[in-house]
C-alpha cells in the first residue's frame, strides 16, 4: 500500500473514533471539554505528523458541529494542539513532548483565539481565562490517555522503530 493511501486510511479511522466519541464530553462552563479529541490530536501528531494532524482536527471539528455534537470553540480548541502536537513530536520524536505540545496549543493558545469566536459567533461574553482553564483541563486529560496509551502498550516500540508511523 502507498505512503499517502496509509496516511488516508489512518486519518480515516480517526476521524471516525473522533466522531463516534463525540457523545461522550464534559460541560465546564461555556465549553464541551472533549478529551478524545485531544487523544486522537496526540496520536495523529505522532503516527501522522502535524499536517494530518490539523487536517484530522479541522474534520473532525466540522463533522461534530454538523451533527450538533460541538459547538465553534472546537475548531480553535483542537487546530492549534494538533499543530503543536505535530510539531513537538516531528523536531524531537517524543511522546510527553508532543502531549505537552497538545496541551500548550489547545489550553493556551486555542482558548485565546476561542475567545473571539466565542464573542463574534456564539454571543458568550466570558472573560478570556474563562476558557483556558476548561481547554487545559480536557486537553491535559487527553494528552495523559494518549501518553498512556503509547507507554503500557508495544504502540511506542513500534512507532519509535519506525514500523507502524507513516510519517
């Protein structure tokens, strides 16, 4: 099988399981805290690089307002810890950095840009650290399963000799 048609399929199953997972989030003020998104953010970044991995976001963040499972927040709260993600992990090829990386993007970086969509798209007048403690919060529960996930399981041998990453 081809490079991009491997890329194609894993970003496939993984969009799907962002969207199947959708149901499944935590209400913390104005945000729906999705730590799978946050997961799958990690595990893109690290099997697929930081361009899938924003891609993956974008789609995964348009397919769960199309079904009226996120709200506008989810596209800042999830584009910005992909690309960090992705980045973290393609300059230093380990995995608590890229989850660092999900968590600085999305709770920082994402919650800042999150506040004037918020404003201009959605009417919510909360303060700007309204938002980024709720982003932290589920970017970090995200980040530690997906952390998790490659240290109790053969995933990070195989990603670190280069048989499962498509990079």
């Amino acid at each position: 099988m081809k490079l991009e048609t491997r890329k194609l399929a894993l970003s496939g199953v993984l969009i799907a399981l962002g969207v199947v997972l959708s149901p499944y989030h935590i209400p913390i003020g104005a945000a729906k805290c999705f730590p799978w998104q946050h997961l799958i953010n990690v595990i893109s970044a690290i099997l697929l690089g930081p361009v899938y991995a924003v891609i993956n976001a974008i789609v995964i963040s348009t397919l769960r307002n199309i079904f009226a499972m996120g709200t506008l927040l989810a596209f800042p709260g999830s584009i910005f810890g992909a690309l960090f993600a992705g980045l973290m992990f393609k300059k230093f090829a380990n995995t608590y950095l890229a989850a660092l990386g999900e968590v600085i993007g999305t709770g920082i970086i994402g919650a800042i840009i999150a506040y004037p969509v918020g404003i201009l798209f959605m009417g919510r007048q909360a303060a700007i650290f309204g938002l980024v403690i709720p982003f932290i919060i589920s970017s970090f529960a995200g980040a530690v399963i997906a952390v998790l996930l490659f240290e109790l399981t053969a995933l990070k041998k195989l990603v670190m000799k280069k048989k499962v990453s498509i990079q």
